[in-house]
C-alpha cells in the first residue's frame, strides 16, 4: 500500500517515520515545502502520481492563540485542504486518516471524560476550524478515521514538556495553571496506534471518529511537577495558579479528558498511562 503522510516535520509525523522505518508499505513523508496541501490540484496530481491508497494528516494550524487574529489561515489549513484530501480519497476509494483535537469541546462544561457523541461546542478560532475540517471529512464520502487528541507532546518541535523540561532546569519558581485537566499525550504512542491500525487493515468496517490519550488525568501543574520529578530538576518553586492569571484571547477547556473505550474496544490496543510515556520521552530529552 501506499501511503502519504503531511506535515511529516512535526511532533507526530516524525514519529510516524520512526515507526514506519521498516514497514513493508511504501510511505511518502511531505511538509508544506513538499506538498501544498491547500493546493487541491497540487494533492490530486501527487496523490495520482504516487498512486495513493490512505493519507495519514499529521498537518494542522496549531498556534491557538494567532488562529484567534488569522482565522482564514487556520481555515485553509484546518478545513479546507483537509476537505480537499478527503474529496480526493473517496474519488480513489482510499482512506483518509485524521487527527483532531479536544479543542472542538471548547467551552462545553463536562466534568466526567468526553465521548466521541458529546456536544461540540468550539470556543477559539482553532476549534472552529478543526470542527470544520471533521465535518468535512464527513460529508465527503470517504473511508475515514478521526482521531481526537489532547495535550500532545514529543521530543520534536515546540511543546509544553519541552517548555517545562528547559523552565524548571532554569528558574527558580513557576506558576502553573491547576485549574484546567487533561491527560498529555505522547505523540510516540499515537502514531504507533495509527500505524498499528493501518497497516494492518482494521479500518475496514471500523470508519468514524475516535478518542486517543494517554491513561490517567492531570492538571498542567501535575504535569509541570511530573516533569520536574522524573528529570530530578528539583529546585524549581512549582506552585499553581488559576487561568485568570493568565490572560489569553482563548477560552481553553478546562476539562478535556477524553473517554476511549470506544477506541480500545475497537482496536484493543493498550493504551499506556501517561507518567510512564513521559518517562520514554524524557529519556530521549535527556541524553
């Protein structure tokens, strides 16, 4: 099979490569510079060419905070080119695999973990957008899996852990927000989950959205004072604060724990809790 994977420079699709060193299908990795996904004909003509049977889009506008002043670029990317690939998948009957966000729950006050069928309700121009990109794909005809996902990090790129590894090594005090839970996602294990399913073909029959996270639940302090105590960076001052004491032109969610029994019914892989991927992670950071 041959199989495309976008934004294949960022947190989850560098760990799509590692995952798929050896694969017995053939994978083609662009970024924007490769391939402009917001160029329709640009995706028909690469995805003819190469002859592509699945897209894993690992692409997305993800500055949460500029998509509030630049709507129309966090559209292009979000939606739009999302609803170009999806339109030229179900043309060639191939797949269409897609990663989402708790973001599209936005302001929606939910206090046990999220089901794929709760109420949408996006409450920043980032959600909007990746609401619209889901609701794309749905209404394009295509064999599609959406997987929706939180608080993702990696040894790669800009992330909250990365952020939080150089800060506590650094300062000697931190305030981290308390009041808004999740569980952080490694993005090692979500893309060994997609590729699991992928190459093995359990997508058939199995079409539709999805929620994948790490096991377990925590604040960004918790996640702040997990960081520190696995890297043995101890002589940070953690201690929490409410969002208030940070302004931001979003409203994030204050709870995004994401129920995946739908998931690990379907699929049954385990999924591991997020402590102990943090410490796979951190052991790469730390060499």
């Amino acid at each position: 099979m041959n199989i495309l994977v976008t934004g294949a420079n960022g947190q989850l699709g560098n760990h799509m490569r590692l995952k798929n060193a050896n694969s017995r299908h053939q994978y083609f990795y662009t970024d924007i510079e490769d391939l402009d996904i917001t160029n329709r004909s640009a995706v028909e003509e690469y995805v003819t060419t190469h002859q592509i049977e699945a897209i894993i889009n690992c692409a997305a506008y993800t500055n949460v905070d500029k998509a509030e002043s630049d709507e129309s670029a966090a559209d292009l990317l979000n939606h739009v080119a999302v609803g170009y690939m999806a339109q030229i998948m179900a043309s060639v009957g191939g797949l269409l695999v897609h990663v989402s966000t708790d973001y599209v729950f936005g302001g929606s006050l939910y206090n046990t973990p999220l089901q794929e069928d709760c109420q949408t309700n996006p409450t920043s121009a980032y959600g909007r957008t990746k609401l619209a990109g889901e609701q794309a794909i749905v209404s394009s005809g295509c064999r599609y899996l959406i997987f929706r996902t939180a608080w993702l990090y990696s040894e790669f790129g800009k992330n909250f852990c990365k952020t939080m590894l150089s800060l506590t090594a650094t300062k000697p005090a931190l305030t981290v927000v308390f009041d808004q839970v999740g569980t952080p996602t490694y993005a090692g294990d979500l893309a060994l989950a997609i590729s699991t399913i992928v190459e093995n073909g359990w997508d058939e029959g199995n079409e539709g959205i999805y929620h994948f996270g790490n096991e377990g639940v925590c604040s960004w302090f918790d996640f702040t004072k997990e960081i520190a105590r696995q890297s043995h960076q101890l002589d940070c001052d953690i201690r929490p604060c409410h969002s208030s004491e940070y302004p931001s032109p979003v409203v994030r969610p204050s709870y995004s724990v994401l129920d995946k029994t739908k998931f690990k019914n379907t699929f049954h892989i385990t999924i591991p809790y997020w402590t102990d991927s943090l410490a796979v992670c951190l052991k790469g950071l730390l060499k």
